[in-house]
C-alpha cells in the first residue's frame, strides 16, 4: 500500500503584547497569568469575527524547526499520536469533568531555622560522602563558609597554590586542625566566641593524632606531621605555659627527624611548607632556636633577577628611599628583602599568579628564616666597653632591632596576620632592644643620629606603635619614643614624618599607611611636653 501523503503542518503563534513581566517566584501567581492568556485564547478562537494573524517569519523557518523536531516518518508511534490528536479534536464536553487533584503547597519554613545558605549550593563539598570527617553540622558549614570568604590569613604565603583546603579535606586529622586555626582567626577579627568550636576541633585533631602514634607508619606519614604542624601553630594564640605551647612544637621537630629532615617531606609540598612555617611562629613567639631546616627549594630561592621599583606614577608620590649601601650590610640586607618582598605583595594583590607566589613565599621564608636563626641577645659589656666594642654592640642591637621590626611588618603587611598574642610578644622584645639603644645613645651623647639611620629608627617605632594597638601601655611608650626623636630632629609635621617612615620601603606605602591619628597622639605628647621635652633623657622602661 502506498504510503499516505503527510498533510503540511502549520505553525501558529499566540500574539502576546504588554509590559515586559518578569519571573516570579509565587506558583500561584503565575498560574493564574497562564490560567488568564489561555482563556483568552480560547475565547479569541470560538469568535467568528475574530481572524488569527501570524507572525512573520523568514524561508528557513521550516528548517529551523527541523533543529528541534524529528521529521515526520512512519513509525510504530504513529497511530498513537493519531489517537492522541482524535481525542484532541473531540471538544471539551466529552473531556472527564473529574477535577484535578490538588497537590497541597509545601509549608512554610519555621522561622527559627537558619537562614544560612549551606557552602557551595551548587556544588557541595562533599556531595557523595566519601569525605573521613562529618561536615553536616552548621557549625562546621559557618568555619568552612568563613575559610572561603574572609580567612586569608598566610595565603600568598603559607598557601601559595590556593590549594590547602583539597590537601586538609582528604585527612580528618589536618581538617580538624585547620578548622581550629579558622576558628581562631575569626575570633581574632570579629571577636566571635570560639570555646565550643575551637576545643571542639582541637580535640578531635588531637585524639586522632594519638591513635596513629601506635602505628609507626602512620605516626610519621605526611599527614600526622601537617596535622601536628598546624596544632603547633593553633597554640601560639593563646596565653598559656611555655610548656603547653611547646609540646606541638618539640614533637614536630622530632617526627621530622625521624623522616630525615624537611627535604624527605617533598612528596607533599603543602605539608613541607606549613610545618615550615609553624617552626617559624613558634621561634618568633618564644624567641627560641629553629628546631627544622629550611627546604632545599627555599635556600636556592633568589631575588637577584626581581625587581623592586614601584610604577612611575608612583615614584612621583613618593619621597626617594634611603641609601641602602649607608647602613650596616645584614641591616641593608634586610630591608633590600623587604622592598622586593613589598614590590611583589603589591603585583599579587593586583593579580595572582602561582608562580610569582611561590616565588614570594619562599622568599619571605628565607628572610624569616635568616632573622629567627641569629641570637637574640646581644651582649654589652659595660665595665669594658672601647670605641670598638661600642661600635659593634649599637651595630648587633640595631640589626636586633630592625630583624623584629621586619618580622612584625611580615606578618602586618605581607602574611596579614591576625595574632595579637604573637604581636605582643614581639612588641615587647622590640620594646626592650629599643630602649637599651635610646639609653645607650644618650650615654654616648650622640642622640642625633645621621639621616637614613633616623629613618630607619622612626620605621621602627613606628611599627612598634602600630602593632600594640592592643596593649595601651605599651603603645604610649613608643608614642613618647617617637615624639622625643621627632622633637630633637625638628619633624614636626605630618607630612614629615609620613615621608621618613615610608622612604625606608617605599613600596609599601599602600600597604602599610602612616595614618594622621599617629600623627596627632605623637603631636599631642610633643605639644603637652616640649617645655621639657629638652631636659629628658630617655628612659628603657
């Protein structure tokens, strides 16, 4: 039998005008909008009166719709779709008057839940839960959110891959920890209650730490030693006993050296780096020896080919730094690094590069490395002093000076540090070199000291005074430091003061900002006091 010929199809279009109306989210509204158009429809189409007018449409149209629709062979469907269009074409008084049944709208939210949308709607962090640790609980969701929105914490330095949070979630042990140290961080700039989360983590970190220990084998993998690094660091955030702070601390050195050092810990480069800088903290909080090596990759690490200079439109903003090759050599050292190290936190900031950070951090371990590894006690001789003794104690004690000044602008400006315990211990052994100095100076009667030198005596002080802002007592006392030497050296502006402080790491003027409040507490004290500020000799306490 020959096939039948297929009648042409027509495509008709349902002309719509007015307002453009936008999606709503209210289901029983945009039933009743679709309710509305087909009735109207229907009722346009039983008026003889009323005569539909297409749209226009271009030639292609028809293959246009062949994109979308199968062509119109002879298939095993056919009579079905034959069926389905006959009773299409009955009218509607046939149709069953059995009303639909009503699907009853889901209830409303109590409004006591949590408004909290859950970390990454679209793409969960552990959607076929296949993670070791529960990440369910709100709790966890808020520190987990908080890590990925505001805990930037060491991320150019500690976390220069942007790639930590994939390390932790694939061992219970490092997420734990690292969601102790989020919780800190977040007590640290937002004041929240951290004792149930913190201790909460802490503790879980910790018990399944002590279980692996049974076991040689895991007690020295990769993932012990990144989770006893990061306990380490959680503990130099609080006040407690040299004794307490120190246990993470001893115990890792010692699961390192039973790996044969930080080069045998290069399968996990992530691992490396965060039990690195955890010595390292732990060093600068105690003022202790580095109990762990630098990695080979950090001591082959090299500036030589970077370049410190800020942009033209910039240099014409700035005073001219101070002439490096004037100062003692580990001194100029120093602040060379500084400047390169500043130069290149300003370039990442502006766009973040994998390579340019791993440059960077392992450059500013390198420098901290080279600071925390010299002995911090210099040593003066009073009875027996000569021109020569005298010369070299004021040397060793500046480049003291300068080496905590530089750790504090490391964790201030190119690390963003958030640890107030750590700040203060370091103010106040910066507090102690600087008042041995000043007291020392007098002594000599050689207060006025020469122009870089002075410059590099005010950046400190000033770095002193902006990292104690939580210890009141202690920021006055370098508020009155710094407005003696001002008074003494005839700085008595703002914009004097400003341009001194900056040309010792002009690169960092955007990072780190001499504000005018500094300026009016240092102002207020030479303005109060200056009828005496000229008989008073300066004071180490």
């Amino acid at each position: 039998m020959a096939a039948s010929v297929q009648p042409i199809r027509e495509l008709h279009f349902v002309a719509v005008s007015g307002r453009k109306s936008h999606s709503s989210s209210d289901k029983k509204e945009r039933s009743s909008v679709r309710a509305f158009v087909m009735r109207d429809y229907l009722r346009q189409k039983s008026d003889p009166t009323w005569s539909f007018t297409p749209a226009k449409v271009g030639d292609q149209m028809r293959s246009h719709l062949s994109r979308f629709r199968t062509s119109w062979s002879a298939s095993a469907a056919r009579p079905r779709k034959r069926k389905i269009a006959t009773a299409w074409q009955r009218g509607s008084e046939e149709r069953s008057r059995t009303p639909r049944p009503l699907i009853p709208a889901p209830g409303v939210a109590d409004d006591r839940s949590s408004t909290r949308s859950s970390l990454h709607d679209l793409d969960m962090t552990d959607p076929f839960c296949t993670l070791e640790v529960d990440l369910s609980d709100s709790d966890t969701q808020n520190l987990l959110q908080y890590y990925q929105t505001a805990f930037w914490a060491n991320s150019y330095a500690c976390n220069p891959e942007a790639k930590w949070i994939s390390v932790a979630l694939m061992d219970p042990a490092i997420i734990h920890a690292t969601l102790s140290l989020v919780a800190i961080h977040r007590r640290d700039c937002f004041s929240v209650d951290l004792s149930n989360v913190y201790f909460k983590h802490r503790g879980e970190a910790m018990r399944i730490v002590a279980r692996r220990l049974s076991n040689l084998r895991e007690s020295l993998s990769d993932e012990t030693i990144g989770a006893v690094a990061l306990l380490s660091s959680s503990d130099n955030h609080f006040e407690w006993s040299s004794e307490t702070q120190s246990a993470h601390s001893q115990a890792l050195s010692h699961l390192i050296a039973m790996r044969d050092g930080m080069g045998m810990l290069t399968s996990n480069r992530h691992i490396q780096r965060v039990a690195g800088w955890a010595d390292l903290l732990q060093s600068a909080m105690h003022g202790t020896c580095l109990q762990v090596e630098m990695p080979a990759v950090v001591q082959e690490a090299s500036a030589e080919e970077i370049d410190p200079g800020v942009s033209g439109d910039e240099l014409g903003e700035l005073p001219t730094g101070i002439v490096l090759q004037d100062l003692p050599p580990d001194v100029g050292d120093m602040i060379r690094q500084l400047r390169i190290l500043s130069s290149l936190k300003v370039s990442l900031l502006m766009k973040r590069n994998v390579e340019l950070c791993r440059i960077f951090s392992n450059l500013l371990w390198k420098l901290e490395y080279s600071i925390l590894n010299r002995s911090e006690t210099p040593q003066l001789d009073i009875g027996t002093r000569t021109s020569s003794r005298n010369d070299n104690f004021k040397q060793d004690l500046t480049s003291k000076i300068i080496g905590i000044g530089s750790l504090i602008f490391s964790y201030l400006t190119l690390r963003d540090l958030a640890a107030p315990i750590v700040y203060k211990r370091l103010c106040g052994r910066l507090q102690g070199h600087l008042g041995t100095l000043l007291v020392f100076l007098e002594q000599e009667g050689s207060i006025s000291v020469e122009e870089d030198r002075l410059a590099v005596l005010l950046w400190s002080l000033f770095l002193g005074w902006r990292a104690s802002n939580k210890d009141a007592e202690r920021q006055t006392w370098f508020t009155d430091r710094l407005a003696q030497i001002c008074w003494r050296h005839g700085i008595l502006s703002y914009e004097t003061v400003r341009a001194r402080i900056q040309s010792v790491i002009p690169q960092a003027h955007e990072l780190v900002r001499v504000r005018e409040e500094f300026w009016a507490q240092i102002e207020g004290v030479i303005w109060s006091d200056m009828l005496s500020l000229e008989n008073v000799d300066f004071v180490a306490a």
